[in-house]
C-alpha cells in the first residue's frame, strides 16, 4: 500500500462536529457525548431522524436510541451511521 503523497488533501471534514466537541456528562457515559454528536451532524445536514434511518437502512426506534443515549452502539452501528452521516 502506498502512503499518501504530501500534497494530496486530506479527506477529513474540518468542519463536522468531532466527538471531543460534546464532552461526555460528568459521570462519564461517553454515550450521552455521542448522542449529541449524531444529533448535531444529523440536524447539521438538514436530516431528519426518518431520513437517517433510512441512509442507515435502521429502524427509526433504533435511531433515536442512539440519540437519546440510550443504546450502546457496536462498532459496525458505529460504522453504519458514520457513513450515513457524512455529507449529503
């Protein structure tokens, strides 16, 4: 595998809210911090929670879990709405 060249871009979004953006809540559930997270790049892309669910192929129940903190998100979920939440 080659390594990127020096003068090639990076393809990081400056501008999408980054987890460290939303501090976890003072007992230290980082699940709060991400909820924020998806919520404010959703609300950011002008998405709706059934317009996410349906970019993520989720149940909209499952998608406002996340955002309310109240699901534990594996790492393909993880995935998943990564994806979905890039730009539209």
């Amino acid at each position: 595998m080659c390594a990127p060249q020096a003068d090639e871009e990076s393809s990081v979004d400056l501008a999408r809210p980054l987890i460290e953006d939303f501090p976890a809540h003072p007992d230290g559930d980082p699940a709060d911090a991400l909820a924020r997270a998806v919520r404010a790049r959703r609300t950011a892309l002008g998405l709706t929670l059934p317009d996410l669910a349906v970019r993520t192929g989720l149940a909209e129940a499952d998608v406002r879990a996340v955002e309310a903190g109240h699901a534990r998100p594996t790492l393909a979920l993880l995935t998943v709405l990564s994806r979905a939440l890039r730009k539209v």
